[in-house]
C-alpha cells in the first residue's frame, strides 16, 4: 500500500485486517495486534482522507473490541 493518490487497494487491505483481528481476535497475541495498531496508525497519517477515515475507524474497532487495549488506553489516561 502506497500513501500516494491512489489507494485502490486498501479495501482489500481493510477486510484481511479486519478477519484477522476482528473475527479471529481470540488466536492472535495481543502484542501482535498493538504493532497492527501501530503501523496503521503510521499509515493513516500518510494516506489521503477517505483511506486515513477508514484506517482510524478500523483502530476505532480494534480499541472498542479489545479487552486489553482498554486497560492500555485507561492506563495512558489515568497517568
């Protein structure tokens, strides 16, 4: 995926994250879905509007889902 004018392929690129982590959320370790977090969270920046918009309501997903990354975010926010 490109951070460029086109990003034609970032549907296909949302719905493989999206089944990995959304569906199957119980078999991947939750370090390994903090670095997802991480690099979409980098890739969001670099994209045009509409994929940044999807990109974060993906992170939006994961945050609101996951168990442990509301203890993370709850910890960052009490500090």
């Amino acid at each position: 995926m490109l951070a460029g004018a086109s990003s034609s392929d970032l549907p296909i690129a949302l719905q493989c994250l999206d089944a990995l982590i959304g569906r199957r959320r119980r078999q991947v370790p939750m370090l390994r879905v903090f670095a997802f977090v991480k690099r979409l969270s980098t890739l969001a920046l670099q994209m045009d509007c509409h994929g940044s918009l999807a990109l974060l309501a993906l992170i939006n997903n994961i945050m609101t889902v996951s168990l442990a990354a509301s203890l993370v975010l709850g910890s960052l926010a009490g500090a």
